[in-house]
C-alpha cells in the first residue's frame, strides 16, 4: 500500500467519530450522561439529582424528600415526551431557576434517553 494511500486511510479514520446515540444502548446513554447525578429505583439513595426511574408521568417536583429548586414545585405538568425533550435540550428554558447543568443538543440521544425513561416507568412506579 503506497504510503499517500496509507496516510488518506489514516486521515479518513481520524476524522470519523461515531455519534454516542449509534455507539451506545439506551441504558448505555442513561448511566453515562444522567447516571452521575440520578439512579433510577427509589430504593437508591438520591443524588445530586432526584430517581428517575418512574419520571415518565410522573409531575414535575414530587419526588418526596427531594431539595428541588423553586420552578420545580411551582411547575404543573408532568414529565411527558414534549417536555422532556424541551428539558433535556435546554433545563433553564423549560424551568428558569434549574439546578440541572446537563444540555443535550443532539435529538437522537434525547429521544433514546426518553424512550429509555419511558419504558422502564411502569418497572418502578410505587417506589420500587
């Protein structure tokens, strides 16, 4: 292989970086980029953020125990597809005074973090 062949395969390989929502599963997506600050069962103890193992649903601020910032419990909607993705691309546009500095530009990974909420909601409803 010519050296100039060899140093354009290099270039292409350099260049390429796979996009996290190809390169990872869901739960994959969930425990690297909201798993350092949210577990999912109400049996672990919270984080810096509240469980999310039930969020899908559920209103906004009502995790018992949980310090939330004001937005929060004044907020009278629950956590659906719309919203989640509004929050996940941008917390402070959806709650002004949010604690959360986690931004996800990228749709893709928004919507396999939030079908991955969404269909583990009915596993931990009740507190499990």
């Amino acid at each position: 292989m010519s050296l100039l062949k060899r140093a354009g395969l290099a270039l292409s390989a350099a260049l390429f970086v796979a996009p996290a929502a190809w390169a990872d599963s869901a739960a994959d997506l969930f425990a690297n980029q909201c798993g350092t600050c949210h577990t999912m069962s109400a049996k672990d103890a919270m984080l810096q953020g509240p469980n999310l193992g039930d969020v899908y649903g559920r209103k906004v601020g009502a995790v018992a125990g949980f310090a939330y910032s004001p937005d929060y419990t004044k907020a009278n909607f629950v956590w659906d597809t719309a919203h989640l993705d509004a929050y996940l691309a941008n917390p402070a546009a959806v709650l002004p005074d949010s604690y959360m500095a986690y931004q996800q530009p990228d749709p893709a990974i928004r919507a396999q973090i939030i079908a991955y909420l969404k269909a583990q909601a009915p596993l931990y409803q009740g507190g499990k």
